[in-house]
C-alpha cells in the first residue's frame, strides 16, 4: 500500500498512463494492419491482359487529346493573329 502510494507521489501514474497509451496505440495499429490483410485478400485484380489492355486505352486517349487540343491551339491563335492585324 505504502509503495503505491508512493509510486502515485513520485509521478510513477504518469509513466503508467503513458504505457497504457502506448500499449493502446500499437494494438490499434496491430488490429488495423489484420484488416487490411483481410480486406486485401477480397480484392478481385485484374489479370495482367485487362491491365496492358487498358494501360493501351488510355494513352490513345491521352494522345488523341492532345493532337486535338494542340490543333484547337494552332487554329486559334492563327485565327487572333489575323484579327489583330
């Protein structure tokens, strides 16, 4: 009893606490790292077909895109050069 009591005056309450905090702290970083293994194990990917398949889509688009923009660019500013002249 006297030891408690004086673990509680020294401060030894605080370093307790801050333990348990810490303690607190990894568990909850323990149990959030087994549910996203579980919810990794869920996930449905692609095959790596679909993947270079889509990769391909996209850069067309990109290109498409840009040759389309860049030609909005070249009339345009032929087409402000002309006004202002």
């Amino acid at each position: 009893m006297f030891r408690l009591w004086l673990c509680r005056r020294r401060g030894g309450e605080k370093k307790e606490n801050k333990e348990i905090r810490k303690m607190k702290i990894v568990n909850k970083f323990v149990t959030f790292l087994k549910e996203v293994k579980i919810e990794m194990k869920k996930v449905s990917w692609s095959s790596r077909q679909e993947l270079i398949d889509s990769t391909l889509v996209v850069i067309l688009s990109v290109l498409i895109l840009a040759v389309f923009i860049g030609t909005c660019d070249f009339f345009i500013s032929k087409f402000i050069r002309a006004i202002i002249r």
